[in-house]
C-alpha cells in the first residue's frame, strides 16, 4: 500500500513498510532521530496494545516551544483509551511557517515510513502557536480527519476547508485567546464545519490529560459518526456518562451558561444512540430562567468590557516601550489594581481580569523575545518584568531576565530570578540544576542552599 499524504509539494510519497526499529511501548521516547537530518528528532509514545503489521491511528502534536516530550505527556492517557501513536517535533516551534512546514514534512516523511499507519485516521494536535500550525496542516493537506487545537484557531482565515475535517478546539476560560475562539466557534458553525469548543477553567497552556481526554472522546465519536470505525456502545455509553456528569456538575456550580453548553453538546452528539429529548428539555429549561438570562448578560458585558481594558493596557505599554521606559513602578501599581480587582469579582469578571493579566504577559514576553533586535537589554528586562509582575508563573521570564543580567555581568542579580522563581512555587529542581542558564550560577554562595528550599 502506498501512502501519499500530500501535505505540501515537498512531502514525499512513500512505501507504507515495517518498523525500521523496535520501540518501547508504554513509554514516552524523548528522542528520536529523523533519518536524513543530523539535529532534528520527535517524542514518541507507542501504546500498550500497539504491534507492527496493523493500521493505526496517529496524533501529531505541535508544542509552541518544541518540548515534544512535554507535549506527548499530556496525550499518554487516551493514546492508551484508544490506541494512538503520539508523534511530536523536537523542532517545530513558533516562528516563520515556511521553515515548520519544511521540519514537518519530514518528520511526516520519517513517521508514515516507519509505522502502519491507518490513513483514515490521522489526527493533528497543538498549544498556542501549535495549535495554529495543526490547523494549517489540516487545511493545507485535505488527508487530516481531525485536529485538536488548544489556546489558538486559525493562523488566518482558510481559504478552503474542503475535504472538511472535524475540529475540536479546547481554550480557558482565563486564556488570552478566550474571545477569539469563542468567534471561531461561531464561523465554523456558519460553515458547517464538525467542531466542539471546550472550556475550562484553565489559563493559556496545555490542557490537563482529562482535558484532552474529553476532547479525543469526541473525535472517537466522529469516527463512528464517519464510518471510519464499528461502533462501540461500552465506548459511547462511557463518554455520554462523561459528558452528562460534566453537564450536571457546571448545573450544580451554578454556572448556567457552561451548563447549557454541555447539554447542547449531548443533545447534538449522542440523539443518533439514545433519546435525547429530555436532555434538550433540560437546556430550554434552564434558558427560560432568570438567573441563566442575568449570567449570560454577565458574561457578554464583561468580553464588551475586556476589549476596551485590553486596548487602554496594550496602549499603555507599547508605548512605554517605544519611550525607552525601563522602570516597573506604574505597572507594580496597575497589576496590583488589577489583581485587587480580581479578587472581589464575581465568576465571570474574575476571568476577565485573568485574560488581561495573560494578554499583558504575552505581549511583554513576544516584544522582548522576537523584538529584541530592536531593544536595548535594559528595555528586553523592563519586559520581562512585566511579564513576571503579570504571570509569576511564567519560568521563561525568570530564565530570560538571568540571561540578561549574566550578560552584563551582575551575577547577583541574576541569582536574586533564580530565587524569585523558586519561590514563585517552581518545584522541578532537577530541571534547574541540569538548565543551561541557571549552571552558570552554580559556584554563587546561596546556589546550593536555594536548590534545598
């Protein structure tokens, strides 16, 4: 058999053949080489059940940073559910699309050479820029059955999105890109597009593996919708009962909008199984109340109230930046205002203000990271800064701001980051000790005592 995926011209078609190596199964693989390249590789995870010889599902994954183990992570728990073969590059990352599309063709040429691969069934995923480049690849190859794409749509409006593929975007409700998934959403129903928005109560970054779960859950029910696999009851009664217990529980939470959410899900998912009547009359229900009525005015007032905030903050600090400001002392005071804010919200204004603080984070660390040719290395700190003062959870920021100051030979002052993000809550000291950046504070008098705390 041979498969052609016609991703891109360069993509090669090539002779479906044995497993040139034999892989651990059950286990993630950090790295392993792509033929023909002397430096790129990808993560591999083969699952429990996989055996050379049969057509398998596969899900390539896209991590904004190229942590392809990181990414694999994540998807091991369903790859298991379900059978996948998990793939993602070690060199894919946010950046020109031309170069991302040349590392994947051949890591796709790599891929489909080494394993038997069910053509059918062949699934992109990604975070943030990831997801952006998953997407690109579905519509760009038309050989795509589904994508997953997590904190980001579209990199720009499809020109085509024939054969169409089912799409299963998942966002948080604090994430930065909230508002414009929620549009996507809405245009790929105008397009009749098969897709699904999950939200949950997360920030921008990956999704939790039950997260994911949920998500695979769905496109296994658009395998069966598509005739790509035998229906499975057990299957499909664990995923309504998942579904239905998600619906119950935001109902109980008094979120009412996310409630009615799930039960439209239901409603639109499983009436080919079950009667589902009762679940649509649950929906209208909840819909004609009061308290729905007031918490979807809520909701939409503060998206009307973000876009303006959003503006007069971005405003505010790109113009600092062009001004050469290097002093944190307004933004101190205005996220602390905002985070005062935050606190005494209510549900939906609480997550306004964790949009606002991660939108504020995001373009400090874009600025400094791909403008720095531009910046001077005071205004590349000053940015850090403000992306430390909005997510102090951030660990790029901290290794950033130690990049900067070793720079410039104030060793104390880029130990005082390493201490910073220590006791921001960073738990991984093995991860530190073996970094690049935090090796070189190594011989500094507190090293050894902070690496304790």
């Amino acid at each position: 058999m041979r498969i052609c995926l016609g991703l891109l011209p360069l993509l090669m078609c090539l002779p479906s053949r044995a497993q040139r190596q034999v892989f651990a199964r059950g286990e993630v693989i950090d790295s392993v080489p792509v033929q023909g390249s002397t430096t790129e590789s990808f993560a591999l995870y083969l699952p429990e059940q996989y055996r050379p010889g049969s057509a398998w599902p596969i899900v390539l994954i896209f991590d904004p940073a190229a942590r392809g183990g990181v990414a694999v992570r994540q998807f091991t728990e369903v790859a298991e559910t379900y059978g996948y073969i998990l793939v993602a590059s070690n060199d894919s990352r946010n950046g020109p699309y031309d170069r991302n599309f040349e590392i994947t063709n051949r890591l796709f040429n790599e891929v489909f050479s080494d394993f038997d691969l069910d053509p059918g069934r062949i699934y992109t995923a990604g975070f943030s820029g990831g997801a952006r480049l998953a997407s690109s690849i579905a519509v760009l190859s038309g050989h795509i059955q589904g994508v997953v794409a997590c904190g980001a749509g579209f990199s720009d409006t499809p020109p085509s999105l024939n054969p169409p593929f089912s799409y299963a975007a998942i966002v948080g409700d604090r994430d930065f890109n909230y508002s414009e998934l929620r549009k996507t959403d809405g245009w790929l129903e105008k397009l009749q597009l098969p897709h699904e928005l999950f939200v949950f109560g997360i920030e921008h970054q990956w999704p939790l593996p039950e997260q994911l779960g949920k998500a695979l859950d769905w496109l296994q029910l658009e395998a069966y919708r598509k005739e790509l696999l035998p229906e499975n009851k057990a299957v499909v009664d664990r995923i309504y009962s998942k579904f239905y217990d998600d619906a119950r529980k935001l109902e109980a939470g008094n979120d009412l909008p996310g409630a009615v959410r799930e039960y439209d899900r239901i409603f639109r998912n499983f009436g080919r199984y079950y009667g589902v009547d009762s679940i649509r009359v649950r929906a209208e229900s909840i819909r004609e109340t009061k308290a729905f009525r007031t918490q979807k005015q809520e909701l939409e007032k503060s998206l009307e109230v973000e876009a303006g905030l959003v503006k007069m903050y971005v405003d505010a600090l790109q113009a600092d930046i062009r001004n050469g400001v290097t002093e944190t002392g307004q933004w101190d005071k205005r996220i602390a205002r905002i985070r005062e804010k935050m606190a005494g919200a209510d549900l939906y204004n609480r997550a306004m203000f964790g949009r606002i603080l991660a939108t504020l984070s995001a373009i400090a660390f874009e600025t400094a990271d791909h403008g720095s040719g531009k910046l001077s290395v005071q205004q590349k700190i000053f940015c850090y800064d403000i992306c430390i003062l909005a997510n102090p959870e951030n660990l790029y920021s901290y290794l950033r701001q130690m990049e900067n100051y070793l720079a410039l030979g104030k060793r104390d002052r880029a130990f005082e980051y390493l201490e910073k993000l220590v006791r921001s809550g960073f738990q991984d000291r093995a991860y530190l000790k073996e970094n690049s950046t935090v090796s070189k504070l190594k011989d500094h008098p507190g090293f050894n005592a902070l690496m304790e705390e």
